[in-house]
C-alpha cells in the first residue's frame, strides 16, 4: 500500500536573531551573510529544547491529520541534536504525546534525516509492517556552533518539523538515497570528548566545522541528480511538478540545482531568509509553512530534497 503524508506540523523557538546581531558576535556583515547565503535571521533555542519542539511539532502534525496517538505505531526522528544520548528524542516523543503502541527511534542522516526517516516509514507501510507513522525532522543546532567562527554559525538555525504518513491508495511515488562517507570530512562535528582513566589523548569537546565549498559542490552535482533519478523513478516529467522542496542551506545551491533541472525558481519556495539550515529540521518545516499556506491541493506531484554531512542525500517525488 503506497505511503501517504495526511499532515505536517512546525515548532520554531521564539527568539530570532537578525544578520545584524551576528555582526556584535564575529567579524560579518549582514551583507556577506545575505550575498552569500540568502539568510536573513534565524530562530535560536533559548528555553526551547530539540525534544520540546518536536514534541509541539508533532501535535501539530497529528492534529492536521486528524489522527489520534493511539494511532501511530512508529516514530522516527531524524536529529543530529537530540538532548539525551539516550533515551533518543523518538521515546521522549512518545512519552510526551502518549502514543504508546507506537515503536521510537532516531536515525542520523544530518540533513537528509528527514527524508532517510521518511523512507523508512515508507517501507514499513508498503511492507503492511505498519498503517501509520510520525516522521519527525528536529534539531537545536545552535549548541553545536563555535560562535566565534563566522564562517558556520552564521548559517545555521533551530527547529522541528512533522508529518504523519499512512497507508493510502497514492502518496509517495518514489525515493532515491545516497550517501558518501568517504566524503565526510567535508562536514563534521565530534560527540562528547573521551573521559575515563584508560583514555588520555588530548581529545576536547569541538563544534561545527565545515569545508563550504566542497559541500557546495557536493550539493549542486548531486541533488540535481538524485531529483532527476527519483523523477524517472516516478516516471513523470519536471514540468509535472508543482514544487521543489529543498534543504534550506544556501539560496545560491537552489538556484543551482533550479537551472539544472531547467524549472523556474518559482517552483522552488524558501524559508530560509527567516529561519537558515535547521538540517533535518528543514524540509519538514518548509513542507509545513508551504502546506499550512494552502498551496497544496490533493493530487499535486511535489519533491523533497535532502543533502548535508555524511555525505548524505535523499529525494522524494509525491502526490499530495
Ligand atoms: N562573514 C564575512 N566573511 C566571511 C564569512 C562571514 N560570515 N564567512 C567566511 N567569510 C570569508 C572567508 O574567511 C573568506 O575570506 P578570505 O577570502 O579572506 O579567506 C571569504 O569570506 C570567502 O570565503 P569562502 O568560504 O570562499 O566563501 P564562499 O563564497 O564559498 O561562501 C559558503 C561560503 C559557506 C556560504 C558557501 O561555501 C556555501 O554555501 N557552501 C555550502 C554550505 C552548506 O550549504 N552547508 C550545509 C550543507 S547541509
């Protein structure tokens, strides 16, 4: 039975720092960040938390879809950030929501976490494991920032996103993942430093670090690509497709991968002048503000697009 997404639902913290504000922190300009990038500002946790956003974007999400939690039987979340090691964010979900036949875990595809969660979910549907599932895309990047280094903490924000998918007679028509670990370097951060008597390498807690350029032309060769094979996948056309819903790190890798594919770039709608790369959080909160927009009807083909560390990358087509 194909996998259909019947609700989305968004949580972004309530302070928003401007370009502008960035400029007291490091040596920027809100110019460079808006040429370079599109980014204007960006919502940033300061009493929010990964599993609190999630926990009120996934409301959201199962309201729209008029489903209840007793409904759901699997939540899987794609974060980079959760707040515990363990228990995952999947599990406080479920906790906090009360959907207690439902099975919880979270995947690591950075900032295809996202669409690696929505395929998972597809393939529990279509394989009749599962009616129904909360795929969940959530992150507070911003503690995993060194605020001192202009060339990341720039571009990064906080957030979640939600959808709930069952089994329907149409919904996603196909999906393409890929991923690159020997590329991995690209885009990096370490987990909590070593710390027992065996242990005594010099290793300290680190942040975000990242080779923009080499992820830039990751991106721009690669999700052009994989939306063309998840395309012929489907067997339909770009001039098909009502939107283009990509990772929101850089308006310049949109505009990009829209020339590539030869569509207009008012197909491909953006949210991160207000809210720059929330990683796993993005496509689901854009897929949330485009829906919540009312510019869905049923029966529209759309795509989702994913890239980021790993490398990793995904690529949906779906009727709405
Ligand atoms: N403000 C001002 N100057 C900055 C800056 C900032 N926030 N960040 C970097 N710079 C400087 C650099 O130090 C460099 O200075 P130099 O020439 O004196 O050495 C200069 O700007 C150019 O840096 P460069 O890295 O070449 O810029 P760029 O044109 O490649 O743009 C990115 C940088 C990050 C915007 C771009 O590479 C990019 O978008 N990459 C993809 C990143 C991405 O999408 N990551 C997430 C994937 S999930």
């Amino acid at each position: 039975m194909p996998a259909r997404i019947i609700g989305t639902g968004s949580a972004l913290p309530e302070k928003v720092v401007a370009n502008q504000e960035l400029e007291m922190l490091v040596d920027t300009t809100d110019e460079w960040i808006k040429s370079r990038t599109g980014i204007e500002k960006r919502h940033i946790a300061v009493t929010e938390t990964t599993t609190s956003m999630s926990v009120e974007a996934a409301r959201r999400a199962m309201k729209d879809a008029g489903v209840g939690a007793e409904e759901i039987d699997l939540i899987i979340v794609g974060t980079v950030s959760g707040d515990l090691c363990f228990p995952s964010t999947a599990c406080q979900i479920q906790s906090a929501i009360q959907a207690s036949n439902a099975t919880a875990f979270d995947i690591n595809a950075a900032c295809a976490g996202f669409l690696f969660g929505l395929s998972i979910a597809e393939a529990y549907i279509k394989s009749g494991i599962i009616t129904t599932a909360l795929v969940v895309g959530a992150e507070t990047l911003s503690k995993m920032m060194d605020w001192k280094d202009r060339s990341t903490c720039v571009l990064f924000g906080d957030g979640a996103g939600a959808a709930v998918v069952k089994g329907s007679d149409a919904g996603i028509m196909s999906m393409v993942q890929g991923s690159d670990g020997a590329r991995g370097g690209a885009l990096t951060c370490h987990n909590r430093a070593v710390n027992n008597p065996y242990v005594n390498n010099g290793f300290e807690t680190d942040y975000t670090k990242m080779n923009g350029q080499e992820v830039y032309k990751f991106a721009v060769k690669t999700v052009p690509a994989a939306i063309t094979k998840a395309m012929d996948k489907a067997g339909i056309s770009a001039d098909q497709v009502k939107y283009f819903l990509l990772h929101q790190a850089n308006i310049r890798i949109i505009e990009a991968v829209a020339k590539k594919i030869g569509q207009s770039i008012e197909k491909f709608p953006t949210n991160l002048q207000e809210c720059g790369n929330i990683s796993a959080g993005s496509v689901p909160i854009l897929l949330d503000f485009v829906n919540k927009e009312g510019k869905l009807e049923r029966g529209d083909i759309i795509v989702l697009a994913g890239f980021g560390a790993g490398l990793t990358w995904g690529a949906a087509v779906l009727s709405w």
